[in-house]
C-alpha cells in the first residue's frame, strides 16, 4: 500500500529541504548506515531491501512519489534497517536529520500525518509477514501484482504496467524465481498479465485478484 504525504505536507516539506537527484540503480539509504536523512520522493520509484540471514537481499516494498524516506532512523536514531535504491530516475528532496526535528515542531499537522504514515507502514509490514505463512506462491505473487500496479503502475492501452524485474517479484514473495515464474505462467495463460524483459503488465487486476485470494 502506498503511503503518501498530503499536497500540504509535501509543499512544506519541498519548502524545508534541498532538492536531489538519483539516477537508476544508485543507493539513497543504506542498510546499517548511521546517517539521518530523510527524503521525500517527487518523481520515480524505489525499491526498500533487507538483508537476510543468508545474505541474500529481499526486497520488501516499492515507494513513490509523494513517500518519505527515512524517517524512523531520523526519529530514533538508531541504524538504518533497510537500503532504499532507485528502480527509475529519481527526484526528491532531502533534510537531515535536525532538519527533520525542526519541521515537526514547526509542522504539528504534518507530523500527525507522519505518525500515520509509520504505523500505516508497521501494518502493511505485518500483513505482508501472515501473508507469507497463509497464502502459496501464486495467491502471494498475484496480491504483490495487485497492490504494485494500484499503487504504482502506470497506465498502458489494455492496463497498467510496472516496472519491476521477476527477480525482484520473487524477493518480495519470498519465493524462487522458478515458483514465481510457474505462477506468472499461469497468470499469462489466463490473459490477467503479460510479462516483459523489465516489467509486468496487469491486463485483467479483478482476475488477478480472484488469483490472489485463490478462487481463479
């Protein structure tokens, strides 16, 4: 689920802080890092991973335009708890981390939004754990598809499509890329996605979701 700031906590926030930009594939938090920034998307999309016991990197949400970065090692300080990287060119605008302390006093309103936003977060974080205990690979892969493109995808002729590799569908279904591929199969044959080199379209989102809660 997306999580956006209003068109007023935005403004303020553009307003605070300094305008930066990242090209494709470049880190703008990174896991274990002691930095405090925070930063607020104006255009493209990133992907949030974790490092796993293994290793391995396991990409736990996409973000958009409109989303804050960032914001609870600004809040407690501690380290950062996962690497956000950029999926597309990205703009947005960063404040450190005293910055960010200022705003909130100064922005009572936008603060309360925050608070939202966090918990907001906790939640999906919550959901997408049960979710992966309670559902199988294809019902998991479908509700990801499902969530990514009314949050993020971008309209195309017959649907919406995300930018988005299988690799990285697999992480976030925390699944192998071949389940994942078996499952995609089938949702193709079904004429609900099409699948391209770097991205997904989704053609038919209400059969999709019938996959997702495993009535299709």
């Amino acid at each position: 689920m997306s999580w956006r700031l209003s068109g007023d906590g935005q403004r303020r926030l553009v307003e605070a802080g300094t305008q930066r930009r990242w090209s494709t594939g470049q880190v703008l938090i990174r896991e274990s890092d002691a930095s405090d920034h925070v930063v607020l998307l104006v255009s493209g999309r990133v992907k949030v991973s974790v490092t796993a016991p293994s290793g391995r990197q396991v990409m736990m949400a996409i973000r958009g335009p409109g989303e804050l970065l960032g914001e609870v090692s600004a809040i407690d300080g501690g380290e950062r708890s996962a690497t956000v990287t950029a999926l597309s060119d990205v703009r947005g605008v960063s404040l450190t981390g005293p910055e960010f302390h200022r705003f909130m006093l100064d922005a009572p309103a936008v603060t309360v939004e925050l608070l939202k936003m966090v918990v907001g977060r906790l939640r999906e974080s919550t959901r997408r754990r049960l979710e992966n205990g309670a559902y199988d690979v294809p019902a998991r892969t479908a509700r990801l598809l499902v969530d990514y493109a009314r949050d993020y995808g971008e309209p195309v002729p017959d649907g919406l499509t995300v930018k988005l590799r299988q690799s990285e569908l697999a992480e976030a279904a925390g699944a192998s890329r071949e389940a994942v591929a078996k499952a995609l199969k089938v949702f193709r044959e079904a004429g609900a996605v099409r699948t391209n080199r770097c991205s997904f379209d989704v053609l038919e989102i209400d059969l999709l979701d019938r996959f997702a809660e495993g009535i299709a």
